[in-house]
C-alpha cells in the first residue's frame, strides 16, 4: 500500500510540476425566455493545463437578473477541457463539464461545449464558445444552449498543442556561412 501511495504521490508532484496555472472569466447568453440580465450568466475558472488538457474549477450564476428569496443561480462546476486542434494562434477546444446549482429545484449541471481558441500572446486567450447545459432534479430537468466568450489569463507563457497536431519539431542550425573568399561572395 505504501508504495502505491508513494507513486500517486511522485506522479502528482510531476503532473503539477508540468502544468500552467490559469485564471478565465467568461460572459454568456442563454436562449431562455426572459429579460437581457435574465438571460445572461457569468462564470470564473481557475484550474491547471497540462499540454493539450486541461482541468479547472468554475463557479458562476446561471442568470444574472434579479432573484427574490433564496438564490438558486449560484453553481459550482468540474471543467475538463480539451484542445482538439491547433492551426497556428487559432484553436479548437471540447469542454464536457459536471456541476451542481445551489438551492436549485434541477441541481444537477452538466455541460457540452466547444469552442474556438485564439492566443493573443503566451499569456492571454480569447476564447469564443457555444454549447449547451443540462439541468436535471428528482421530478424534472431542461437544457438550454449558449453562446459567449471567455478571456483566459495564464500566469506563466502557455505553449498549447492540438491533440492532432504532431510536435513541431526545433528549428535547425543555418547551414555555415561559406568563408569571405569563396564564390559564393565573389562578384564577377
């Protein structure tokens, strides 16, 4: 037993060694019925990203309209995210996400959704999503879908690669520069 625990731990240690810290807020509308404050939702990310995967914690409100009595907008979701494909600063991600809604009626959450990716530089990413949530109870559930955009800031430069992209390989050395007398540099 112990030294299984002493793996787990060492892969852990290794796995978080090797991964990014990064922090996302993201804005979204729903298709629900409704004002533009009951429509809107709003979530902040923290988590780590290994490589092509990465795994946050997000906590957020399914509406931001106004609530009377007890809130039942307030969430708190496991995301696992997946970077698919990458063409230069450009990529496609896949979220499929698990959570629960406090004081919801429908707590269960669960999330499809995909999205475009761009790297504005190492440390900051724009990200435009759409998908959709499904919300499930004891005697009812729905889904809804949405669209938004998320801005992600990571604490240390990221270098993502697609799943299907094969790693690029290092530049190479320039081949040696010929010497100042050969024809090479010699005009006619």
């Amino acid at each position: 037993m112990r030294p299984t625990l002493s793996c787990l731990l060492l892969t852990f240690l290794v796995s978080y060694c090797h991964a990014q810290t990064y922090i996302s807020l993201a804005p979204s509308l729903t298709n629900t019925a409704g004002t533009l404050a009951e429509k809107s939702n709003f979530a902040l990310e923290v988590g780590r990203q290994w490589d092509v995967f990465s795994l946050g914690l997000d906590i957020g409100k399914t509406s931001m309209g106004k609530v009377t009595g007890r809130d039942t907008t307030a969430y708190l979701e496991l995301r696992p995210n997946l970077n698919v494909f990458q063409q230069g600063k450009f990529t496609n991600t896949f979220t499929a996400g698990i959570g629960y809604i406090f004081n919801a009626k429908e707590s269960l959450m669960t999330e499809l959704t995909s999205g475009i990716e761009y790297a504005y530089n190492e440390k900051v990413h724009i990200n435009i999503v759409f998908g959709q949530y499904f919300y499930s109870g004891r005697y009812s559930a729905s889904d809804v879908t949405f669209f938004g955009i998320s801005a992600m800031w990571y604490f240390t430069p990221s270098h993502i690669k697609g799943l299907l992209n094969p790693p690029t390989p290092p530049p190479s050395n320039p081949p040696p520069a010929a010497p100042s007398g050969s024809p090479a540099f010699s005009r006619p």
